[in-house]
C-alpha cells in the first residue's frame, strides 16, 4: 500500500522538527565540545518530549475519577473512558521510552554490570545494541508505519466503545516513537564508543536521579573515604 501523502507529510514534518531543535540546542550549548553538545541537545529534546507526555497521567487521572464518579454516582456510565484511558496511557508510555533511554533508566539486570569497568559495560552495550536494540526498533518503525497508513486510509475508529472516536491519530505515534528510540539510540552508541576510547562515560544530561542510584552512590563514597 502506497504511503498516505497526508500522514507521510506530517509524519515527517514532526521528525524533522525534532532534527532542527536538536540542531538548535547543540548550537546554543557553547560550554562543551561540539560533539558532547549534540549528546547533551539529543538528551535535552528527549527529555522535553518525556516531561510533556508525562501531563497525560493528570489527564489520565481526571477521566478515570470521573468515570467512577458517572458509574456509581450518577448511574451513567460515559461512552468514552475506555478509548481515552488506553490513548493516554499509550501516550504516557510510549513517549517515555526515549526519555528513559537518554536517562539511563531502563530496568536491566546490573548486578554484575555494575561491576564491571566502564569499557567493558560500553561493548557490551554496543554489541547488544547493533544485534537487539537496533533491529527490534528498525522493526518497530517499518510495523508501526504499515499499522497507521492503513488507519489514515480508512480513517479508522475505536471499535470498542458505541461513539467509536477516531484512532488514526493515535496510531501514528507508533511510527514516530520509534524514530525518536532511533535518534536516542545513536547517541547512546557513540556515548558507548567514547567510553571504549577514553576508558570513561561521557557525561549525559541529568535531572532526577533514583533513590537507589543515590544510595549507591552515597555508600561507595564512603567505602572510598574508609579505604583512603
């Protein structure tokens, strides 16, 4: 099926928005090398992205609460609850996956990884990026772009709900998230190549940080002051 010009375009416009603000940002920093810069605008861009999508956990809550609300109070259930709350969390789901890249934030099973030196995690990171990561976002893209061309042909609707609201949409963040998993994926291979080279991490933008990396943190601290 020929790609549909009006989801192609738009489809296109947003990634190559997201391009031209990664260029804006990597000008604008003038505090770390060029390249440190583009991995810093890569990080910054995803994280906007994850923040802005993390707003539809409060819309979210509000449909649920009123739905519960019309159900048991009112003894009127809404018609759209259930397509709204799948549509937002798929939002708030989806639209985190790169901002939990460029954090670091993905769960994996690091009770040996954080054993290891820096440049042993970072080719292990990269093998199992170029043989997993990859070909399975690669995949993401190519299913995801087939799924919503063939809903904006036929301009598909809910089919679980009467009002049947529409979910072309909707379904266009499939193709899109996965070209934005894309673009933070290849910050995160040349962050592994620069750990191989200098034996360090490269630094990455950071916010938040979890209790437990803290903790961590914390306890090797002082574990380095007892020895020292």
């Amino acid at each position: 099926m020929a790609p549909n010009p009006i989801f192609l375009a738009i489809l296109l416009g947003l990634l190559a928005l997201v391009v031209v603000a990664i260029a804006l940002v990597t000008i604008r920093r003038t505090d770390t090398s060029r390249l440190q810069s583009l991995l810093f605008a890569v990080d910054e861009v995803s994280t906007f992205i994850g923040k802005g999508a993390a707003w539809a956990i409060v819309a979210l809550t509000a449909a649920i609460c009123y739905e519960v609300f019309a159900r048991y109070v009112l003894q009127a259930p809404t018609m759209w609850a259930f397509d709204v709350s799948y549509m937002l969390y798929g939002i708030l789901f989806m639209l985190a996956g790169p901002y939990a890249l460029a954090r670091n934030a993905h769960v994996r099973g690091d009770f040996l990884y954080r054993t290891w030196d820096p440049r042993t995690q970072a080719r292990l990171d990269l093998v199992l990026y170029i043989l997993f990561y990859f070909p399975g976002i690669l995949a993401l893209c190519y299913a995801g772009f087939t799924f919503a061309n063939f809903s904006w042909f036929i301009f598909e609707r809910s089919a679980n709900s009467p009002n049947g609201p529409y979910v072309f949409p909707f379904k266009s963040l499939i193709p899109l998230v996965g070209g934005l998993m894309v673009i933070q994926g290849l910050a995160e291979v040349v962050r592994c190549v620069l750990c191989i080279r200098t034996g360090q991490w490269p630094p990455r933008l950071h916010d938040v940080e979890e209790l437990e990396k803290v903790i961590l943190e914390q306890a090797e601290a002082a574990k380095s002051q007892r020895s020292a």
